[in-house]
C-alpha cells in the first residue's frame, strides 16, 4: 500500500481497524490463479489471536471458480496467497472547503478514505463441521443488536447441512496488515475544520468521513503533498 514519505495517513494499530471495519463492511478478496487475477466480494471474520497476526475466515459459493483456482495453485506446488482489501469510510474533498481557497487559491481536490490491506497465505475448506459453525458465527455477528435476531438454528437443520455443501470455506494466514487513514492530517487546522463541516452536511458516506476526521483532528500536521 501506498503511504506518502511524511506518514502521517499511516495507521500504528492495523489490527484494531480490521477488528473495526470487518464487522460493518466486507472484503474484496484477490487472488492469482491459472486465469489470472480474480476478486470477490465476501464478509470475514478476523480473529486476531490465531497465528503471528491473525487469521482471516470466510467463504465462497461452490459455484465460485475463485476456490478451484486456490485449490489448483497449491496442487501445482505452490503456497496459494490472497490480497484481501477493507474499505472504510471514503468521500470526495472540495477545495472550496479549505480556508487556504480564500487565502492563496492554491488548493486541488482530493478523496479521503480509510482502508485496510491484509496479505498472506490462503487455504479452503470443505468440512461441514467448521463449514455450519462458521457461518453460525457470521450471523451471529450481523445479527446482534436487532429487535429480533435470527439464528442459524431457526432453519431446518437438513436446510443447513444442504446450503453448506453449497459453499467452501477459507482461512486467511495473515503475513502482513497495513492500515491507511487519509483524512487531510497533512491539511491546516483550518482546512480540516473547513471539510469537515462541508462533509458534515452531505451524504452518510460524507458525513462518516466528517466523523473519522473528528477523532484524527489532533494528528494533523504541516502542509504535504496529498497521497
């Protein structure tokens, strides 16, 4: 991932942002195979006490050519590896918003966003018995807080033995966890204070960059090139 040279977009926790965003967004998974480069898009769950760095779970549908190419890379010999990519907040950024518009002029557009890139080395996973459990834990998690939470177990049992022959599963050996934080730190006090009032009243999207740059406003810095 790319991070400019003064650091300041760059994020000492990653862990703790996957824990965070891997609860409210899914992955986008890349891997390289036989046919080249494939992504999907699939929620995960990070359990950060597996491993060096933790490990990533989740699933494909059978009819997914995704885990046939994984599968085909390891029967060739090699260590079958994934990119899987969470995207946090993202908005565009008018330079109307900034203070320095009005006092030099000298000012361009830029996107601001949060994201999370996690590399490693990947395996599937056809055995119901972690297949149920795991899919039970994703409902779990997504289910929580509703007035009336469905489970799992609300299904037939021989409709959920059905549906999970129906999917494959993956774990995601994490090597290497980035995290990046672009939220104008590299702006004035000014100009943070100016966008985050322009994105206070748009879109949710604008107005969760607005909040993300609330909780960053301390970390921001003199004036660099945007990243």
């Amino acid at each position: 991932m790319y991070q400019p040279a003064h650091k300041r977009f760059e994020v000492a926790d990653a862990a703790a942002v996957i824990a965070e965003l891997s609860r409210v967004v899914p992955a986008t998974l890349v891997t390289h195979g036989p046919d080249g480069f494939r992504a999907s898009i699939l929620p995960m769950l990070f359990d950060a006490e597996e491993g060096p760095a933790g490990i990533l779970r989740g699933h494909l549908a059978r009819g997914n050519p995704q885990w046939r190419e994984i599968e085909a890379v390891i029967a060739d010999g090699r260590a079958a590896t994934a990119l899987a990519i969470f995207q946090g907040p993202d908005a565009y950024v008018s330079p109307a918003w900034y203070e320095e518009k009005r006092l030099t002029g000298k000012v361009v557009p830029t996107w601001n966003y949060v994201t999370v890139q996690v590399q490693g080395g990947i395996t599937t996973i056809h055995d119901p018995t972690w297949l149920v459990p795991h899919v039970a834990r994703l409902v779990d998690r997504h289910e929580r807080g509703r007035s009336e939470p469905w489970a799992l177990a609300d299904a037939p049992e021989d409709y959920v033995g059905s549906q999970a022959r129906a999917i494959v599963g993956l774990e995601l050996r994490i090597e290497r966890l980035e995290a990046k934080a672009k939220l104008s730190q590299n702006r004035s006090a000014a100009d943070i204070d100016g966008a985050i009032e322009g994105l206070s009243t748009g879109s949710p999207r604008e107005q969760d960059v607005a909040a993300a740059m609330r909780l960053h406003r301390d970390a921001a810095g003199t004036n660099g090139p945007e990243g």
